[in-house]
C-alpha cells in the first residue's frame, strides 16, 4: 500500500492512524485491566464500562435505535446472542484474565483469533478450508501453546496452566463465534444503533453476574482518582473511538489489511508493560508472536 512513502498524501496517512489506533488502543485497555486488578471486580469493571459507552453513544445513536423498532423486533434474538458473546463474554472474560495473566499473555492469545475462526468456520459453518488455511492455523496453534505453557512443555504432563490464560482463551472462542455470527447473521441496523443496540443487551445480561460478584462473592470497587481514570479511558478509548477508527480503517483500506495491524497489539502491550507494569516479555512471547503472525498471515490467503 506504500504507506510508508515520504510522499503519502495526507488520506493515507489518515488510514495509517485509522489502522494503528485501534491496536494500540486494544493494548492500553489490557494495561489498565491489569492496573484495575485489586481495585475493581472484573465483571463489574466490564459492566461500568459499557455503561459508560452506552451513555455515550445513546446521545448520538439513540434515535437512530428508535427509529428501526422493526429491524430490532426482527433481529431480537440475534442481537441478544451478540450481546451476550461481545459486551458480556468476551470483554468480562478478558479482565478475568487480566487478574492472574500478563497483558503480554492476554493479546497474544487474543491474536490467535485466526485460529479458532477456522475451526469454527470449517466445523459449525462447513466453510471450506484450504491447505494452507491448516498452516496457518497450526502455527497460530504453536504459537498459543508456547504462550500458554511459558515455553516448557512439562507443563502440558502436569496441566499447569494459568487460570488467566485460559480465561483469555474462552473469551477468543466466544469473540470468534461472535464474528461468524456477524458475518452470516448481521441485523441490518446502522453502525452506531447497532452498537448500541448490542451494549444494551449486553448489559442486560451482565447484571445477575454483576449482581453475584458484588453480592455473593462480596467484591466491592475500592474507588480513587486512579479507578476513575480507568473507567474513564476504558469506557470511551477503547469501547467506542477504538471501533469507530477500525470500521473507517477497513472501509478505507478494504478488510485485508486491517488483518495485519491486529497482530501490533501483543507488541503495543509488550512496549506499555514494561513502561506501566515493569513486566517484560520473555523469549517464549517472541516465539508466540512471531508464529501467530506467520499463521495470520497464511491464514488470510485466499
């Protein structure tokens, strides 16, 4: 795409921000997951997040809702499964994770979403699969094991894994079940109403687990000027500029590229933990990163 020319006109490097904010953005919401751990329950900081977002986006989007009452009558259920896989699944699941995971660990296994679209796409939605669909998907699949067993295999004999890794792979599972279902079962509602519309059921299927961790696990938000920044940057960067930027970066750039730009996310949270977290990433995360960005890479061939 000749991107880095010196010569870029002004578009493209309005493409360029469009395509590396959201990564970046995706990374810092992992810094700060990490950061809330101890301070706010991570069901509840997913819950006040959207909340947020929500608000937000209701004042631009909210009569836009209303006005397609019909779309959103025919496309209930769906809408409802969407919510409960993106809003509710996949964003809880990864602060979960962020509790007793490294951010590193967190989005590089969140990279290998290739992979578990493949398996999904063949398996659920008799998508046909290519040779070197399989290739990659094996190299995502390398990759995500030396992530979760800290490169030493002992510990697939002994199933020692961390619970945060895990947590962060039943969230990748959901995220890929929820763009499948994006993409065969789309609800035709304008972006910012569909968003919205998704939040709502989101949350309206976050709150008995809210209810539960503040109730009968007895968590409870030790709130500060730190935790409000976090709910501040969580419920506007990463919620709402972040999906806004990527869905211009794919309708200026097409779907292919944007794929590529996923895989700086890991690298942006490797760069932010060692300057927020003084954790640093280790040999088995350079393995990882450069398999998963192989198996994207291959992954993506038509």
């Amino acid at each position: 795409m000749g991107l880095d020319s010196r010569h870029t006109p002004p578009s493209r490097w309005g493409t360029l921000f469009l395509l590396t904010f959201p990564p970046l953005s995706w990374a810092g919401n992992a810094i700060v997951g990490r950061l809330a751990a101890g301070h706010v329950p991570p069901i509840t900081l997913n819950f006040i997040r959207w909340v947020i977002a929500g608000a937000i986006l209701a004042c631009f989007a909210g009569r836009s809702l209303l006005a397609h009452r019909g779309a959103l009558q025919r496309h209930a259920v769906m809408l409802w499964v969407l919510g409960a896989l993106s809003i509710a699944s996949y964003n809880a699941l990864q602060y979960l994770a962020l509790k007793t995971s490294t951010p590193i660990n967190v989005t590089l296994i969140g990279a290998s979403t290739p992979l578990f679209l493949l398996v999904l796409g063949a398996t659920v939605f008799k998508e046909p699969v290519k040779p070197w669909h399989v290739a990659g998907a094996l190299l995502c699949l390398i990759g995500v094991g030396f992530v979760l067993l800290r490169g030493e295999p002992a510990r697939l004999a002994q199933l020692d894994f961390v619970a945060g890794d895990l947590f962060m792979l039943a969230a990748t599972v959901a995220w890929s079940g929820y763009t499948w279902l994006l993409r065969k079962h789309r609800p035709d509602l304008p972006l910012p109403a569909f968003m919205l519309a998704q939040i709502l059921t989101g949350l309206a299927v976050s709150v008995p687990f809210v209810g539960w961790e503040l109730g009968v696990a007895q968590e409870s938000i030790r709130w500060s000027w730190r935790v409000a920044a976090i709910l501040a940057y969580v419920g506007t960067v990463p919620s709402l500029l972040a999906y806004f930027s990527w869905d211009r970066a794919i309708a200026r750039a097409g779907a292919q590229l944007p794929v590529f730009f996923i895989t700086l996310t890991p690298v942006f949270a490797a760069l932010l933990s060692t300057l927020l977290l003084s954790e640093w990433p280790h040999w088995y995360h350079g393995v990882g990163l450069v398999a998963i960005g192989m198996g994207i890479l291959l992954a993506q061939k038509r």
